[in-house]
C-alpha cells in the first residue's frame, strides 16, 4: 500500500496557514492533497481556521463560533513568516 501526502492546512512553514498560496506550495512540493477545516461564523459565514480561536492566526483574542463576520474586518492576520493585514 502507497504512502499518501498530505498537505495540513497547505505548508504554514513556507506560506500562510490555510491560505491559497499555502495549498499551492504543498501541491507543487509533493503533497497529494491537503487537509483544512471549514467552520461557521456566529452570523454563518465560512471561514477556514483551524484553531478555537484567533489569537495565534491574528491579532483577535475572540473565538470564531461567537464572532460575526463584520468583526473579522479589524483582525491584522499573523503567520509563521510575517504579520498581514
């Protein structure tokens, strides 16, 4: 039986968690897929986060379940390479 590779949340040590450059970097490196979680926002907006909630990703100490998606526009998003806004 074949090893398949998969890609979590894309390759966060070279791109930004869960973002399309992060899939992308993991697809042409290798992975055979890619792993990410889809979850609601308080108001049913999809986001893609992995985390309980934003701290670690952005500078936001809410949980995604309880925060409606107007609240996401005052997040600046945090990666394992740089801070983006």
């Amino acid at each position: 039986m074949a090893t398949t590779i998969f890609g979590p949340r894309g390759c966060p040590a070279h791109e930004p968690e869960n973002s399309p450059a992060g899939f992308r970097y993991a697809l042409t490196h290798g992975a055979e897929g890619i792993e990410t979680d889809l979850h609601l926002t308080k108001d049913g907006v999809p986001v893609i986060i992995h985390d309980e909630t934003l701290h670690r990703t952005t500078n936001g100490l809410a949980r995604w379940r309880i925060t409606p998606w107007p609240s996401y526009d005052n997040f600046g998003y945090q990666t394992a390479n740089a801070s983006r806004r």
